[in-house]
C-alpha cells in the first residue's frame, strides 16, 4: 500500500461510482500531489488501482488518489467533512 494512502468510506466510494457511470460533471475539490488545494468542474472517467492505492482519472486525464477528495458537489468526504467548502460564491 502506498505508505499514507487511506482507504476512503464505502459510502462515499459509491458517491463518486455514481458519477462517473453517469458521466455526470461535478464540482471536485482536491488535494494535489503537493498538497495544494485544487477545485473545479470535472468528468470522472474511471478508477484504477496502482501501487496499491486508488485513484481516479478525470477526463482531462488527470489523475487523483481518492483519499485526497475533498468533496464531490456538496458532499464533503469522510475524512474532510469538518473542512469549509471552497467554492467561491461569486
């Protein structure tokens, strides 16, 4: 396993499962590989498996480990529900 990779809630797995079979565009916020805040709309494309962590792609190409998703729309994940959401109300 990746050496700080958590596994994320079944729950929210489902969540995510849900829009990308939908093909749905949502709202992602997100920690980057250097931790940086990332946020915008975005199409999940799949899941996949590597180095025994799982990660999302976007249709960007972009490639997220779930366990640093933040929130998907307006559900807040697990293990970030006490995090404010980011988005500008602009």
């Amino acid at each position: 396993m990746a050496p700080d990779y958590k596994p994320i809630a079944c729950g929210f797995y489902d969540v995510l499962e849900a829009a990308a079979t939908c093909r749905k565009q949502v709202y992602l916020q997100y920690f980057n590989d250097l931790r940086e805040l990332c946020q915008g709309p975005s199409t999940i494309n799949t899941f996949f498996t590597r180095d025994h962590a799982e990660f999302a792609q976007l249709a960007s190409g972009e490639e997220i480990r779930l366990d640093r998703i933040i929130r998907l729309d307006d559900t807040p994940a697990p293990d970030f529900a006490e995090y404010p959401d980011f988005r500008c109300g602009c």
